[in-house]
C-alpha cells in the first residue's frame, strides 16, 4: 500500500512525501524508527497504488552479496540479528534497499524468522539463497550458511558479469559490420552503378542482383527499420510468454560455435556450484535439484535438470541422471561419478566449477580473438562478391572509354 504522509522536517517545515507499507502498522513503526514526526496520514487506494513507480534504483546483486557476509559477521559477534539490521539500513544509500533492511529488521523484531522475514524479498535474493537460510536456522548454522551464501552469490555474479561481456562483442561486432555494409550499399555503390545505366550497358545477373539489393535497400530502408523493431518486440514477447518457442531459441542457441562454450560452461558452473553449497549446508540433493529448476533460465538446462530431478527422486544416481540429458560433458559427468563413489561429491562438484568457471573467463577475455578472423571472412566475402559483380561492367566501361 501507498501512503501520503504530511510531516514536519528538522527545519520545523510542513513537508509531504510517499511511502510503501504493507499495513498502517507497519508504517508506523517505520517512521518512528526513521525518525519522522507524522501530522497526517492517508492511504492511496490499491488502483492508484499500483500505477506509482517504485521510486530509486533496483537492489543490486552486489548489495545482496554485502549483506549476506555482514549478516554473517553480526551472527559471528554476537550482535541481535535486529539490531544489525538497523545499524545496516542506517548506513546505506540506496532507498530501496534500506525500506528492505527496515522491513526485515522490523520483521525480526516482531518473533519472525530471518527466512520468513526475507519471503517478501524472494525476487531480490532468490529462491536458492533463501532456502540456504532457511536449512541453516532448521540446523543452527546460519552464520556458516550466509557466509557460504555470499560466497556462491560474488562467484555467480562475477560469472555472470564474464558471461554477458563474452556475449557483447560479439553482437556489437555484427552490428557494427551489418551497419557499415548498409551504409555502403545505399551511398557508396549506387554512384557507382549509376554510371552503368547511364552508359545503357548490358550487365551479367550477378551486377543486376547487386543493383537490385542495393535499390530495394534505398527505397525501403524505412519499412525495412520498421519491420526489424516489430519482429524484434515481437520476438522478446514470444520468447518471454511461450515456453516452447523459448525452448527452441535456447537450443539453436546452444549449437553456435564460442557462444555454446559460454553459455554451458556458465550453466555448469551454476549448477555444480550450487549442488556442491546444498550438500555441504545440509540441503537434501532433491531439494537442491528442484531449487534449481526454477533459477535457471536456460530451457535446454532447465529441463534436465527437470527430468534429472525425477531420476533421482525415482533412486538414480546423480551421474546416471545428468549422462541420460546429454546436456552435461563427459568431464563433468565423469568428476561427479567420482565423488559419488568415493564420498567426496562436494570436493569433485567445487573441482568442476572451478574448472567451468575458469574456461568461461578464459573465453570473455579472448572471444575478440576468436570473432576478429570471422568478421573478417564475411566482410571479405561480401566484399568479394561486390568487386566480382562490378570489375567486368567497369572494364567494359573502361573499354568503350578508350
């Protein structure tokens, strides 16, 4: 709910603002501990409620990551969990992230748990971190468990920071490449082929198809632009709505060379990371698996994992389940059969993270070496494919010059 509150500022001034609380409650025990002194109070109705914007910017995966290991270090001091929170909240910038503060500090301070406490927060910190606190209350580890928590969120957001940069380049390259070839074919070639037809010369098909390419993008560039932004808004809502059809993007995807390193090796490293944190807080392996189900965003990925879930539930081993999806590398497969038999899974799972996540790094920093000679091969061959359909017109042309 939103609330209109009119109050006096430190200067002695009348003053209105907005703020969000579940209930009247809550908002008053939010502004006694912010201090404000309240005249009056008047809650917005819900449907103008829902057409305000949320006012600041997002919480950051950066700031879920420093209060995860602050949580562990007011656990470790002895300090109360509310107290922190308060101190925590007090010190921060960001208002959205310390009305996040206040509302766990204010529901920890009323008997809830720190897990309970975080559920309106499931989005900001994700299922898989708030499944972590919640075994480490039920086992009384919750400082070890938020520090591994912290430790799993920086390595999988630096992961995901090198996946996404691996990613950049190589679309900014086609871009960049696809703009200057449309740049050329609009200005550049139409003056030279300007002087075929006024020169009334016969020209082969290959000169003609390029003349005709070069026509059609000059007089239809604009519906060309248009056509381009529907399909691509049509595209993003497909591929966010339609399971299916996101499910097939994701494999065409998966099959492109470099882009398929990147993409695997960071979802492999997600999951053996993951696996390897369940098993040594206490998390049950199936659990593990169905929490990842719903925090991978791969569908390929995501459904093995599915149907991996449903073999172990049904007694498989881990390494059985994962080689019948096909999705997984033989290495990985192979590490995580290891540790089954021997009795030091977590160990073989920490191994095969690492690994990935070293090779998806080892890829961001040297993708631009792998797409150079490759850009290079299609501006070369288009290029090619110009001069071929132009050099006899022009040597005729030359020709009847002389």
């Amino acid at each position: 709910m939103q609330f209109i509150i009119k109050s006096i500022t430190d200067k002695g001034k009348v003053a209105l603002s907005l703020s969000e609380a579940d209930d009247y409650d809550y908002l008053l025990r939010k502004l006694k501990q912010q201090k404000v002194v309240a005249l009056n109070i008047t809650p917005l109705p819900n449907y103008i409620s829902v057409l305000i914007p949320k006012g600041g910017r997002k919480v950051t995966a950066d700031e879920v990551v420093e209060l995860m290991e602050n949580l562990h270090l007011v656990i470790k001091a002895g300090l109360p969990l509310y107290q922190g929170l308060q101190d925590l909240a007090e010190d921060s910038d960001s208002k959205r992230f310390k009305e996040m503060l206040l509302y766990i500090a204010d529901a920890v301070h009323n008997g809830k748990s720190l897990s309970v406490a975080f559920e309106k927060y499931k989005d900001v910190v994700g299922s898989i971190i708030l499944n972590l606190i919640k075994i480490g209350e039920e086992t009384g580890q919750l400082e070890h468990t938020l520090k591994r928590a912290a430790s799993f969120l920086k390595r999988t957001a630096a992961l995901k920071k090198k996946a996404k940069g691996a990613l950049i380049y190589p679309t900014f390259a086609f871009v960049a490449v696809m703009g200057a070839m449309l740049v050329w074919m609009m200005y550049v070639l139409p003056q030279m082929t300007g002087l075929f037809k006024e020169m009334d010369m016969v020209l082969p098909p290959l000169t003609l198809a390029i003349i005709a390419m070069s026509d059609f993008l000059t007089n239809y560039i604009g519906y060309l632009i248009v056509g381009i932004i529907l399909f691509i808004i049509a595209f993003k809502v497909l591929y966010k709505k339609n399971q299916k059809f996101r499910y097939h993007v994701d494999l065409m995807v998966l099959k492109i060379p470099v882009i398929k390193q990147i993409i695997s090796g960071f979802n492999i490293a997600f999951i053996t990371e993951y696996l390897r944190l369940a098993l040594v807080s206490g998390v049950p392996v199936f659990g593990a698996l169905q929490t990842l189900v719903g925090n991978i965003t791969n569908e390929p990925f995501k459904l093995a994992l599915e149907n991996t879930k449903n073999d172990v539930a049904k007694g498989s081993q881990i390494s059985t389940a994962l080689a019948k999806t096909k999705m997984f590398t033989p290495f990985t497969l192979r590490m995580i059969s290891v540790g089954e038999s021997a009795g030091s899974l977590d160990a073989q799972l920490e191994l095969v993270s690492s690994f990935y996540y070293e090779r998806v790094d080892y890829f961001a920093e040297n993708i631009g070496k792998v797409i150079e000679p490759v850009v290079l091969i299609f501006v070369g061959g288009f290029m090619a494919l110009v001069i071929a359909g132009l050099m006899g017109p022009m040597y005729d042309l030359i020709s009847q010059v002389k």
